[in-house]
C-alpha cells in the first residue's frame, strides 16, 4: 500500500504501524512527533496504530528557538 510520508508516495506492507514508517524512514529518535492525516499520535501508541492505506503521515521535529 502506499503512504505520503512528509508529502512523498512510499509503498509500505498492508498493516503498516507509524512505528514501522518512521523505522523505514530515519528510525525513532527522540524530538520528533508524528501526525497521521493531521492527528497527532501519541509516542506510546507509535507501536499499535495502524497508518491507513493512502493516509498522509507527517514527521516533525521539535525546534527551539525564539
């Protein structure tokens, strides 16, 4: 099935978690957070939510600054 991850198309298997995109695409890494068509999804439930097929996910990183 396919996934836009950070606005690109990329084939992952049927079932696919955000825990098994984010390991296909850098790996989880602390100071990031992970929205799936726009609802973020919390850390602890990276491993059981299932990323739906053509959803879009977004990987954002934490910046500070002022």
């Amino acid at each position: 099935m396919e996934i836009k991850v950070n606005g690109e198309w990329t084939e992952f298997p049927d079932g696919a978690t955000v825990a098994d995109v984010l390991d296909a695409t850098g790996g989880q890494r602390p100071g990031i957070a992970v929205a799936v068509d726009g609802v973020v999804v919390r850390r602890a439930d990276w491993p059981a939510t299932a990323v739906p097929k053509g959803a879009g996910v977004d990987v954002l990183t934490a910046v500070q600054g002022g």
